[in-house]
C-alpha cells in the first residue's frame, strides 16, 4: 500500500507562489536584426527538438517579456520544491516505521 505525503508547509507556500504567477511564457526575448539594425523583436524557445521563432508584435512585447520573467520564476519556484521535498524524504527517520505492541 502506498503512503501519501503532502508537503510540509514551506512547499504549500511554494505551490502558492506558483499559483501566483499571472503569465508564463517559455523562451527568451531576442532582437530581430537586418543589416546591423535592429527591426523588431523575437521569442525564440526549444520545441519538439527544433528551435522556434516567433516574432512579437509591438502590441505584446510587455506580456511577452512578464511572460519569460513568469517563467523563469516558475521554474525558480519548481527547483525550490523539488529540494525542499527531497528533504522531507531524506530527513532522520523518514522511513523507519514504528514498531506498535499488541496489548
């Protein structure tokens, strides 16, 4: 039978944090050059084994930028509980049961 564990309450606040993030948008914003002059800009992301470019209009540069930041964070956020969890796991006597006597 397996046992559930749910994390402690630093990682509710992590998981809380993470819930907070209003956009998440995976990439980086680069400049999109021609002739040595900037023209625009680009998201530019790993996908499907392929790097994607997309350009972005000048309308959603901002939500385009919160959206990398967003996700940069996230990612922060998700590193955060992955070692806050293993140290629940790897903490003295986290797996060692007790023994009960019948009575």
């Amino acid at each position: 039978m397996k046992t559930r564990s749910y994390p402690n309450r630093r990682g509710q606040e992590i998981l809380a944090q993470m819930g907070q993030i209003p956009v998440m948008i995976q990439g980086k914003v680069s400049e999109r050059r021609q002739g040595g002059r900037v023209t625009g800009l680009k998201l530019q992301r790993w996908r499907n084994g392929r790097n994607e470019t997309r350009h972005i209009p000048a309308d959603m540069v901002k939500t385009v930028r919160q959206g990398t930041q967003g996700y940069a964070q996230f990612m922060e956020l998700v590193e955060q509980y992955v070692a806050q969890r293993e140290a629940e796991v790897w903490r003295p006597g986290a797996n060692v049961k007790k023994k009960h006597t019948r009575s």
